[in-house]
C-alpha cells in the first residue's frame, strides 16, 4: 500500500489535488486508516497518471471522468482538442494582431478611437467582416453545430466575394481559409479540395512569398485529417523548407505558428 506522498511522488499530483480527486470520487484511495490516513494500491498508479497527463493537457474534470468510467476515448479526446484548436487560433489571432499595432502607432489610435462602426455596404468590405467573422467562430471554444454551420457559410460568403473584388492572392487566402474550416471540423474531402485550389493559385505570378508555405501548411492539415500522415509529413516538409525563403519576419513567424499546430506525430 501506498501513502498519499508516495503516489503524489511517483505520479506528479499533488497531494492536495489527489485529496480532491478523492472527495470528488475520481481516485478514491484502496483504505483510510482509522487515524484518516489514505492508503493507494499500486495499481492505482496508472490511473493517478492517466489523470495527471489528461489534466496538464487542461481536460476538464467531467471529461476525465468520463475517460476513467471506460467510455470510448477518442470522441472525448477530439472534443478537447477543438476546444484547445479554438483557443491556440484565438491566441494566435490576437498575437498577430497587437504584432500590427506594436508596429504601426496610427493603428493605436485608430484602436482607441470612440468612432462608432458601421456596417460594410461595399464587396470588399463584406469580404473582410465575414472572414474576420469565420476566424471568430474558428475560435470559439464550446462551438455548437449551428456556430459550425454558419462558419462554413462566412468563409464561403467570403471567398465568393473575392472572386469578384479580389486577385489570385486574395483568392487563395480564402481558399486557404475555407479548407481550415473543414480540416477543423474534420471533414476530410472538402479540406482537400479547397486546400489543393488555394496552392494552385498561390504558385500563380504575383502572389506574396509567405503564402505558398502558407497554402502547403493548409495541405498538410487536411491531409492529416484524411489519415494520410506520411504525404501530410512530406508537405509540411515542403512548407518548412519554404518559410526560410519568406522575406518578412512577421510573416514568416506567422506560418511557423501555423505549421507548429498541424496534427502530425
């Protein structure tokens, strides 16, 4: 039998937390002596671990619980790692966009300006509240399937209004965006199709360099949704050996972000 120090020990939980787990019913030790003192079987070892991994990747405790009692895993674990996905492209996002304000004092004071907003009446203007309003839902942690169908409806509405107001870079950043939707919600076909459109227009004259490594980190992830881990391994290869060549640092950084988050072993 092993004391609650020696579990907290051999494990890496607290023992403060493994009195919490107890109380919760989550590990509930083997014995408690009659002076209070709780005693752990060695087989309860694996299990302390399982939770203390499942709780530094920030799953909730009902979702541990639900791991713990036997039911499938994976769903579970997907479910996490959308809302982890949200959370990283919310950061990611915010992080880019103080990059420009860092950068350029006209942009804070436009920040801190009282005006009111208005409303977009233009095409190009819709184009960029709907894709801002696409990377709003992709950050949403606790997305529900109607938050999900309408980010599949603004990042098309988007990328359409491109079609007509924008030029080939334009257009396969919404590609590229419309293939993220889909590799985020997981479904492989439309990731693919719309992932491998925006790499044939971002190789098109004209296009800024960042945004062919940008356009392969896209393919990478859709092909790992689609299982194909070993083409996916190619092609993010093929972005990262691209991004040396991408001249502005902001960027570069940029895509490097993106490409860290891909879902590839």
């Amino acid at each position: 039998m092993l004391s609650v120090g020696e579990v907290a020990r051999r494990t890496g939980l607290t023992t403060k937390a493994l009195r919490h787990y107890d109380r919760l019913g989550l590990l509930v030790p083997a014995a408690v002596s009659d002076d209070g003192y709780r005693w752990y079987d060695e087989v309860q070892l694996r299990t302390a671990r399982l939770i203390a991994r499942l709780r530094a990747l920030e799953m909730p405790l009902d979702a541990v619980r639900a791991v713990l009692a036997g039911d499938d895993a994976r769903p579970i674990l997907e479910r996490h790692r959308i809302v982890l996905q949200a959370r990283s492209d919310r950061v990611h996002g915010a992080l880019h966009a103080l990059d420009h304000l860092m950068h350029d004092e006209r942009g804070v004071t436009m920040a801190t300006d009282d005006a009111t907003p208005t409303l977009p009446t233009d095409q190009r203007a819709l184009a960029v509240q709907l894709f801002n309003d696409t990377w709003t839902l992709l950050e949403k942690e606790g997305r529900t399937p109607e938050d999900d169908l309408l980010m599949i409806h603004t990042a098309h509405a988007s990328r359409l209004h491109w079609e007509g107001v924008g030029d080939d870079q334009h257009r396969a950043i919404g590609e590229w965006q419309v293939a993220r939707v889909y590799s985020t919600l997981g479904r492989a076909e439309p990731a693919l199709f719309h992932s491998e459109r925006a790499l044939e227009l971002a190789a098109r004259p004209g296009v800024d360099d960042w945004l062919l490594a940008s356009t392969h980190e896209g393919l990478a992830r859709a092909l790992a949704v689609a299982g194909d881990l070993e083409t996916a391994r190619d092609v993010r290869d093929r972005a990262l050996t691209l991004l040396e060549g991408i001249s502005d640092p902001e960027d570069r950084k940029i895509v490097a972000d993106d490409i860290d988050t891909l879902p590839i072993p």
